[in-house]
C-alpha cells in the first residue's frame, strides 16, 4: 500500500492502484486497528494530491478513485459477510464476540471494567483476570510509565541496538543549523506515518509489538535513509561510515542466523532483553506436537494439564472451528470425572496427555483414573475452546 502510492502519483497506472487496494484489504483483514491508523496518513495524502495534482480531478477519480473505491467495497462486502455467517449479524465481528464473552478488561485505560462472566477453566480466568487486568490497572494509574514501558518494547523488537547506532550517528553526521525543514519531503512524510500508527498503537491498555508490524517497511526505509546519511561520513580522513553501512547489515544477518540455529537446535531460553526475537517465549513443541499426531493413523484427543503457576499467556489449547471434525483435538485438563466425560464424548480417539512445562514437552498416553458420574454437559464446549486468546495475547484476529 505505501509503495504504491508515490508510483500512482507519477503514473497513475491500474496495477499500482490494485497493489495498493489489496495492501489495505489486506490490513483490514489482520491487523484492521492498527491498519486504520498506518493507512491513515496516506489516504489523507493522496486526497490531497488528487485535489491539488493540477491535471483534471474527472480523470484522476476515474483512473485511481474508481478502482480503488471499487476495491475497497468488494472487500467490505466480503468481510461482512463472513462476519454474517461466523456470528449471525454483519457487524458483530468474531474478535468482539469473543471480548463479550470472555473479556471483561476494556481495550482502553479510559473504559470501565464490565462485569465477570463465569469461567469454567482456571486458566482462562487467569488469563482474562490476572496480567491483562494488572496491564488496565498499571495503564490507568501510571500511564506516562505504561507508554515509556510499550515504547521500550517496540524498541527492542524493531530496532535494539544495532538499528539504534545509524539513527544515533545522525547527531555526528547531519552538519550544523540542520532542521526539520531539511529533512527531505519524502522522509517526512514516513516520519508522519510512523508517529501516526506509533500513536495509535500506544492507546490500547496491552499491545504486542507484532501489532505494529504494518511499520516494519517504514522503520527500514527511515533507517536506510540514516545509513545513506552516515555513509560519507569520515572520522580522522577514514571512511567510518562506510564501515558501519556495511558492518550493520552483516551483524544483522549474523543475528538471524544464530536465532535460526538456536530454534533449530531448541534452545528456548530468550535472553533479556528481547532485541532480536518475540518477548514471549511459549509453545515452541506445540507445532512440532501438531504435525506428529496429524502424521499417525486415527483421531487423537490431546488433554494440555498445566501447573498452578503457569503463565496462562503460554496457552496451548485452541482448535478450529469444525471441532469434530478435527483429525486432532485439544483440550484444557479438567480432573478425572470431566476428562472422563469429555473422552466418552470423543470415545473414537486417543487420548494424549501433554505437559507443556517440561522440557522437552512431554506427550505420554492418558490414563482415565476414574468413571463418569454425570452425562455429557456443556463443560465440553468449554473445555475444546475455539480459537480462545492465549500466547502473545494476539486477539486482533479473524480466526
């Protein structure tokens, strides 16, 4: 979407105005909090130019708003009616669904906590009640600290200190009486989205910095543009910014190697801070789980027991949406009796038992320790949950 928009202002050509119609389904699809305020400041611009290019305005709606605007509401189309067939009403999104029936934690500091809904699994109520309620608390309470503490975290994944060292060479390299009016039109204009979706961004209560990453091409275009600054720059008549132009790109391509060697080889222990890989370390053998039962012969039934101390962020169960269906099925450990039920349920399938908290995770055969009292019930469908928020907290999506 941002790279086709200079390219329609020169030539306005159909292919660049789709590219940039299917960048913004795209967002709306994903990330659509987020996509709206980083799409923000290029649709005002280009109204902008449209209004202000002086050529004709019939020709410049006809060859970019029309196509564009015809884009758009095939995508709206579309995305209402998956609203409409997942929850029965066009506008009642499956992500709001889910916050009316779990959440009780607003998704901004200026909301009020709406009443507790009843859970039946104690890790889903550690995981509505617990850190995400300490997150709102915090927010409200110091919310000067709470920004410092989400940009420190946007930091670290995006630019750490390797990235940080071109920005910061700008204060040696850019001459003196430089200002903002300096800064090329171009340049400022990526300045413009990145403070718009950044500002966006640190309004919700909680925030994961993959939330942000409609950015990630910003944030590189302005760094390529602070390694273009520092790249004539010399110290003592030696070429020192063309040794950190080049000495950035092969430390970073040492660091995604070594990150790719330590999940080969499973090494799970992150270090801190974070400046190279997620903040959040959880179900690394959840795939690998996956895929093997997926492998074998029958229908599986994998029951995740998890101690009292477990960070429920680290969730394991979710399964989709054709739960019978499903060649493999996950579900929360609910003590003897209800795992009996919910195996009589489910009585043509292996039963697993799986224990997330050792290392490696351990997988073993279930062993039912006691009869079913009680007929099959609704606990069920609470236990096998569909799509529940767990992980990084990612609950943006239309899953």
């Amino acid at each position: 979407m941002l790279g086709a928009f200079p390219r329609i202002k020169r030539h306005q050509r159909l292919l660049d105005v789709v590219l940039m119609g299917l960048g913004l389904a795209v967002l709306a699809n994903s990330r659509p909090y987020e996509g709206f305020f980083f799409a923000l400041p290029v649709g005002v611009a280009l109204l902008l130019w449209m209004s202000h290019s002086g050529g004709d305005l019939t020709q410049s709606l006809r060859r970019v708003g029309l196509p564009l605007g015809l884009i758009l509401a095939v995508t709206a189309a579309a995305m209402l009616y998956y609203f409409w067939r997942v929850t029965g009403n066009p506008f009642h999104t499956p992500f709001l669904v889910n916050l009316a029936t779990y959440d009780p934690v607003p998704y901004f500091p200026w909301e009020s906590v709406k009443p507790w809904p009843v859970y039946h699994h104690e890790v889903m109520r550690k995981f509505y009640t617990g850190w995400l309620l300490d997150y709102y608390q915090f927010s409200r309470s110091h919310p000067f600290i709470a920004v410092l503490l989400k940009s420190g975290v946007f930091w670290c994944f995006y630019l750490g200190p390797l990235f940080t060292l071109p920005i910061a060479m700008l204060g040696l390299v850019l001459p003196r009486g430089f200002s903002f009016r300096d800064i090329s039109r171009r340049t400022r204009f990526l300045l413009f989205v990145a403070c718009v979706t950044f500002f966006g961004i640190l309004l919700p209560v909680f925030t994961n910095p993959h939330y942000a990453a409609p950015m990630t091409c910003v944030i590189y275009a302005l760094l390529l543009s602070a390694l273009q600054r520092t790249r004539y720059w010399r110290w003592r008549g030696k070429p020192t910014g063309l040794a950190l132009t080049r000495g950035v790109p092969t430390v970073a391509v040492l660091l995604l190697l070594i990150c790719a060697a330590r999940s080969f080889l499973q090494i799970h222990d992150n270090p801190a801070p974070q400046t190279w890989c997620s903040p959040y370390e959880q179900g690394w053998d959840r795939p690998s789980i996956q895929a093997r039962m997926e492998n074998l012969s029958g229908r599986h039934l994998l029951l995740v027991r998890y101690s009292p101390s477990y960070d429920p962020r680290g969730n394991w169960v979710a399964n989709g949406a054709d739960i019978d269906g499903s060649k493999v099925v996950w579900a929360n450990d609910m003590g003897p009796q209800q795992n009996q039920e919910l195996i009589e349920y489910f009585k043509d399938r292996k039963v697993w038992l799986v224990e997330p908290e050792v290392i490696p995770t351990k997988i073993s055969d279930y062993v039912a320790r006691a009869p079913a009292k009680s007929p099959v019930c609704s606990r069920i469908a609470m236990a096998v949950t569909v799509g529940m928020a767990g992980g990084d907290g990612d609950e943006g999506s239309h899953e």
